[in-house]
C-alpha cells in the first residue's frame, strides 16, 4: 500500500494541530512537569518578626529541594494586608508564595478587604503552631486556671489583662477565655506585647496570654508565674504546664503559620511543593531551631490546613461578634 506525500503531509498537519489542541487543554500538567524552571518569591512577615525568621530557616533546604532560588520579599505593614493582596494578585503559577500567621483572622475584625482568604489564596501547608501561655501577676492569688476562674468570678470585671492592641493574638485568645469560662475580665491593650509584659511584671494588670518563648525568662525569674498552655494538647514547649482544656474542654487558641499560592495554582505544584517544604520542615535542624523559637513543627495537607482556617473563623468569628470588636 503506497501513501502519497501530499496524504502524509496532511496526516502530520492534523497530528499537529491536535497535539496543540491538547495541550492548550492541559497547560497545569505541561506546567507542572518543568516546575520550577526559575526563582521562587516567598512573600513574609517585616524583618524580624517570628514570621519572617521562621520562613527564612526553611529557605535554604527548599532552594536546595527545588534546584530553584527561594527569595523572602518582606512586605510588612496593615496587619498583613499588603502581603495577602500581594500574592493574590501574582500570576497563579506557584512563583509566588505566602508565608504568614493567622491572616483569615483579619476578615472577621474588618469589613473593608478586597480579597477573600478562602477563594482568592490556595493553602499548601500549616507549617507551624506555637501556643500562648497564660500568666499572672505573682501577687494573683491564684495557682491554677480553676483558681482563676474562681477569683474573675468573685471580683467581676476588677481583673485586667494585657494585650499587644485591639485583634491581636494576645486579645483575642483572652477574649476567648473569658467566653468559655463566663467570667468578665477587662482588657487592657498596649502598644504590642512587649508592653504588656512589661506592664504585667510591674502589676499595672494582673494577667496576659503571652507567647511561650517571651513569657518563660520572666517566669524562670520569678516575676510571672504560669498557670497553662493554650494548645488543646501539653506542648514539649513547656511541658510542666496544664492546659486551659483541661479545665474548660474545647478551648484551644494557638497561632498558626501557614504557607499559600494564588487560587488556581496548579494541584500538581501545589502537591510538589506541599512534599518538600514538609521534607525541609521534618529534617532534625528545622525541628532543633522552630523548638528553640518557641513553635512546634506540623506540615499539614493543604486541606488540612484550609480545614483548621474555616475551624478558627468559625470560633473566633462568634467570640469577636459577641464582643463587637473591629478595627475599622
């Protein structure tokens, strides 16, 4: 059987243009398969923060995974604003990332966003926790959360407690506390919390939910004594301590520290990178230096770390209502 060239060069023409047709239909799978063919921008926290420092120690092991330069652009400032629309707005094809704490708080205290954590980011992993520890003035007369309750209870409304300002971390685990316990404590905000720590130790208020790196020194030295974790389980961070959920089951309030693409970012980079930054976060030096700065390691699924989002605006949500607190 002879074909003609004419016939052969049609059937090639054809081949042609169905192999484009099919892979203008499949751009993710074409994408995935080179990713990442360039330089990776993480987007983070300002210089300094907890945030920042943490992202930048996994930096090194994911450039070294990827084969790709991982780059931190800081872009700090309005609670995270900046960096969330940042990123929303980067092409969804995983060159641009986000590491940072606890942003879906932001869209319950306002109501002036122009992004929707849920729709417009795509979670890759929870990458770390860190619990707050409940301390008290030493002059409390208190050695137990059940004691504490007990007193708020007794002296309604005379007990403060220090927060970093209005929707902080510090605030809003406190105002959970005192939903689930019932009592009326009143909140005393500062500057950030290291004035409220400040104003803790010199009895200007009596109590404070603090990050555990920050409160232990003061509470080795006598100045501030511990009561419990936040964390709905003990934490190896201090493990002498109960937790609040031993006394008042369900509470739980630990910031978390999550890593993100654009929506619409390829499922197949954002399952290779889920897969690596968990390989980085597990290695013993990331585990040694995240204990060392007061956080435990996680590397969740990204639906799991979506699941514990919609978790905390639900609980949060109700407790910041309740309390009508905005911030704008």
């Amino acid at each position: 059987m002879v074909i003609s060239g004419d016939i052969m060069q049609g059937a090639r023409i054809d081949a042609w243009i169905i192999a484009a047709v099919i892979a203008g239909f499949c751009p993710a799978s074409a994408h995935s398969q080179d990713y990442p063919s360039r330089p990776i921008r993480i987007i983070s926290a300002e210089p300094g923060g907890s945030g920042d420092r943490l992202t930048r120690m996994v930096v090194p092991g994911l450039t070294s995974r990827l084969g790709q330069q991982v780059i931190v652009d800081n872009r700090g400032g309005a609670s995270g604003i900046i960096a969330v629309e940042t990123v929303v707005k980067a092409p969804a094809d995983g060159y641009t990332l986000l590491s940072y704490g606890s942003i879906w708080i932001l869209p319950l205290l306002r109501d002036d966003l122009s992004y929707d954590v849920l729709k417009d980011l795509a979670p890759i992993t929870l990458k770390a926790t860190s619990p707050n520890v409940l301390v008290v003035h030493p002059s409390l007369p208190v050695k137990s959360v059940k004691d504490l309750i007990a007193l708020s209870k007794a002296r309604s409304g005379e007990i403060s407690y220090g927060t970093g300002g209005m929707g902080s971390s510090s605030h809003l685990t406190a105002e959970l506390f005192k939903s689930m316990a019932g009592i009326r404590i009143t909140g005393v905000p500062y500057k950030g919390f290291g004035q409220a720590l400040t104003a803790l130790v010199g009895g200007e208020v009596q109590m404070a939910f603090g990050s555990a790196g920050s409160a232990a020194p003061l509470v080795k030295s006598g100045r501030l004594r511990a009561l419990a974790v936040t964390s709905a389980k003990p934490t190896p961070l201090a493990p002498d301590l109960p937790t609040i959920a031993a006394t008042l089951p369900g509470y739980e309030s630990v910031y978390m520290l999550g890593v993100f693409a654009p929506a619409r970012t390829p499922p197949a980079v954002i399952n290779r990178l889920n897969q690596e930054i968990i390989r980085v976060l597990q290695t013993a030096e990331i585990k040694e230096r995240f204990f060392n700065a007061g956080v435990d390691v996680v590397g969740s699924t990204p639906q799991e770390l979506r699941s514990a989002m919609e978790s905390e605006m639900a609980k949060l949500g109700k407790v910041i209502r309740d309390a009508g607190i905005r911030l704008n």
